[in-house]
RNA sequence: GGAGGGAUACCAAAGUGGCCAACUGGGGCGGACUGUAAAUCCGCUGGCAUUCGCCUUCGUAGGUUCGAAUCCUACUCCCUCCA
C-alpha cells in the first residue's frame, strides 16, 4: 500500500461525510500540501473487541495511509484503566489490569488488519500509551503537564461539564490530560501533527493540541479532527442490531451475521454507509446510488456495502461463507450446506441436544427457545411458521423419529422469517 | 402536619361482586403481500391439557362471600392540593 501521495484526502472525507468538527481546516490543508504528515487515533480497551463504529475512524486512519500519510494506531493500555468520560453519563467501572492488559492484545491484533505496517513509503505504526503514561511519576504530572491545564478550561470541556450534575471522579476528570500527554509524546517521537476521533473526543483532542503548543511556547501548531456519529435516517445510532452491537470479533459476531446486518441496511442509509465504509470511489457510489432510485428491490447497494466491508473485515473467504450460508438460508438451500457453513450459520443461534427421538416436534420448539411454551408451539405450527430442514410443518402431533434429519443429526427449525434454531440429536 | 387521588398483564388504559385470563390502544410475535424493505390487511399475545377442563395472575398480607380485580381491614409505594 505505497499509494502516491495525495492532497485530496480532505476533500475526499469531507465528500464523503466524515468531517465533523476541525481545529482549522485551511492550515491543515496547508499542511497537508506540503508532504505526508503523521497522524494518530487512540483506541482504549474498554471490550475485548472493537465493534462497526469503530470501523470509521480505523478506515479514516486507513484513507490517510492510501493517501500517503503516516498513520498511527494508539491502543490504551494505560488509559483504558482510567476510564474516558466522554459521551458517557454516569461513572465507568474501572476493569482489573488483567483484563484491560488482555482487552489491549486483542484490539492490537484487530486494529493490525487495517493497516499495512510493511510499507516502504509510508508504514503504519501500532503503539501503546501504556509504555510511556505507566512510568510517569505523579510529581512530573503535575509539575510539567498538569501545570498547563487550568480547571477552568477542564470544568468547561461537555465531558466533565454534564458529568458536574452528577458526579464524576477526579479520576474520571483526569482523563483529558492523558490523552492531551499521548498526544504530545507522539509528536516528539513520531512528529504526529494530526490525531483524529469521534465526535465525543473533541474535548480531548483540543486539550492534546493546547498542551503542544504551551510546551513549546506557542509556536507550535497540531491539528484535530473529529468524524460524525453515524446515524440511521430515524436519527437512531448505526451500528446496533437485535441482538446488541456489531462487533469484528467473528467469535463475537459471526461474519455471516455481520454481512446480514450490512445486508439489511434501509433504503435511506445505505449511500451514506457506503461512502464512510467502504473504500469505493465517489463515482461508483453515485452508480449505486442511481441503482436504489431506478431498482431498489435488487438492493445491489446494500449487497455491495455488506459485501465490500465483509470483505475487509473478515476476508475473502468469510465473505464467500457469509455469501453462501444467506444464499441457502433465504433461498431454501439449507441442505446444500458444509458442516463448517452450518456451525457458522448456527452460531449465535439457540439450540439443543435431545436424546429421545421419540419427543414431540412441540417439544423441541420449548427446548431450543422457538417458542415460550408449548401453547405457544401450537400456535406457530397451527400458523405455519415453522419451517423445519426447509419442509413446513404443520401436523401438530409430528415427533423427532419422523422428521427428516439434516446430516444425520441436525434439525435446522425456522420459525417465521429469519429465526433459526437448531436442535441436534445425540444418543440416548 | 392536614385533605384527596391512585397502584391492573411488556407499556398505556378500561373494568367496580359472578357473563374476567380480564375491553381497547401501543409494542411484540406469526400469516398474507413484498425487496430478507416500508406501508397495508388478518391472526395470536399467563401456564398446563390433543377435547371437557384445570392451575396461577389485577401493589402486599389478611378477611367477608357459594363466588372478588371488584366489598372490608392493615401495610407498602406513588401523585396532587392546602400548610
């Protein structure tokens, strides 16, 4: 990834919708014409897996290192055991080190996957705060960093001003100047000039650029630059499906549930999504987006946006799976699966081990959670909602022996639309 | 401190001795339609029982009655008004 260098990026971000806010916009552009600048953005362990809103800032960070520039993903393995109260109302509960120490590895290791650290021209960078902010001493802090905030401009920042109301702990409070310090010693190390975020990091950022410049007398200048929330066309938070986040961790969220999740994506959000996810240039989205005015029942949009960032998420061969896994699921297909398909395709989803073949169907509905209770299995039978290895049943009395077994030993029961189950039968 | 009103199923809200497992609306879930959409229409929405039916539920605990969500008593919580 040695791309040229390109002055266009902010263009290209702001075209795409990713600026929000900007410390100014006309001196970075500046900056930005006269050669590749490094750039930061900071991540703290706060779950052991980053999850699709994250995947905004990773990408920005990603379009910089296309365009050239040196990009540089922080992890927070100090931070992360402090706790940011930004965008947050109450108090967070601190995590042992053990975990946060964990948490930081597995970021690492997914951060590692949008970025090419082997580049001649440009190589990414991964770091963690951790290595300078454990050894700061408490009389350094406040000597030579600390001395630069005033409480004034700390009390005035949205993070701890909302938070005055009800409470927040000069823990908490601390945070900004943290962040404000790994901003700081990126920039004697590495000449960081730029650190992105979302839009709750603004307070942050701006305290990182102030410090900079107290430090060296006002004379010198960084750059801040926060990207949207992303939201849905109801105003509501992208990102979170039935069943809680969308995580990248394919332990946590499958590739074919996180392929489904873009997949469903509404009319109204799709062009939006493909512009701050996807890599595709301007000119194509347009195609697509011409595709969801003349054709939308095709949703070649959506399948283009679940596809390409499946793609660079998980793989070429997860995407292939996630393909194939809806391709059997919604088309009636289910027996044409792979042992690895369907244990992907079931993953999340409830099951449960019977061992009486002899058990009725209604049963099974209670056992593997399609139903709340046996009136209730009655009643999706008797509605025909219950779809089992793609046959529908209807007879209410039908026992585990005279269904059709799946590989031998798997139901595959599909209750109404999208809701699957398996139940899969061991010997007594 | 005084006066009054209220607590019903996921939420809202009827019911004021038997016809109440409880009107109605929302939500949720199914079905039809469709684009794995929106809108619309239809059905279901305490549990057990293949039928009769049985069991648990209307703030909590008791009581009256053949029978209570509905009447009585005590308790808990909430709201409004006057101080």
């Amino acid at each position: 990834m040695s791309g040229e260098f390109s002055m266009d990026i902010l263009k290209d971000l702001q075209a795409r919708g990713l600026i929000y806010q900007s410390t100014d916009l006309d001196a970075l552009q500046d900056r930005l014409s006269k050669g590749p600048i490094t750039l930061y953005c900071g991540f703290d362990p706060t779950a052991d897996s980053l999850h699709i809103g994250h995947l905004v800032t990773v990408l920005t960070l990603r379009r910089f290192q296309l365009a050239g520039h040196h990009p540089i993903a922080l992890v927070g393995g100090a931070t992360g055991l402090i706790g940011d109260p930004s965008g947050r109302t109450s108090e967070r509960t601190l995590n042992s080190r053990e975990i946060v120490t964990e948490w930081t590895e597995k970021l690492k290791k997914q951060l590692s996957r949008f970025l090419d650290f082997e580049s001649s021209s440009n190589p990414a960078k991964m770091v963690n705060n951790y290595d300078w902010i454990h050894s700061l001493d408490v009389i350094t802090f406040l000597r030579d960093i600390g001395k630069n905030f005033t409480i004034n401009s700390m009390l005035a920042k949205e993070s701890v001003s909302s938070r005055l109301e009800r409470g927040i702990s000069f823990t908490e409070f601390s945070y900004m100047i943290l962040q404000a310090y790994d901003f700081y010693q990126l920039h004697e190390k590495y000449q960081c000039e730029l650190q992105v975020g979302g839009s709750d990091q603004w307070g942050n950022i701006t305290a990182g650029t102030e410090l900079i410049r107290r430090m060296h007398e006002e004379k010198v200048t960084v750059h801040g630059l926060t990207l949207p929330l992303i939201t849905k066309s109801d105003g509501t938070k992208f990102g979170k499906s039935a069943s809680g986040a969308v995580w990248l961790d394919p332990e946590k969220t499958s590739p074919y549930a996180f392929y489904q999740f873009l997949l469903n994506v509404d009319d109204h959000d799709v062009i939006k999504l493909l512009k701050v996810f996807t890599f595709l240039s301007l000119e194509e989205i347009k195609e697509l987006e011409q595709e969801v005015a003349t054709r939308p029942e095709k949703r070649v949009a959506q399948r283009t946006l679940a596809e390409e960032v499946t793609r660079l998420v998980h793989g070429e061969e997860a995407l292939k799976r996630a393909v194939n896994i809806t391709q059997a699921l919604f088309h009636g297909e289910i027996r044409k699966l792979t042992a690895q398909e369907i244990a992907e395709a079931f993953q999340d989803v409830p099951s449960a081990t019977i061992t009486d073949h002899q058990l009725p169907l209604v049963d099974v509905l209670v056992q593997t959670g399609a139903a709340k209770s046996k009136r209730e299995a009655r009643e999706f039978i008797t509605n025909g909602a219950v779809t089992v290895n793609d046959v529908k049943v209807t007879d209410l009395t039908i026992k585990v022996d005279e269904l059709d077994h799946l590989a031998g030993k798997y139901l595959v029961i599909r209750r109404g639309k999208k809701n699957y189950y398996l139940c899969e039968l061991a010997q007594a």
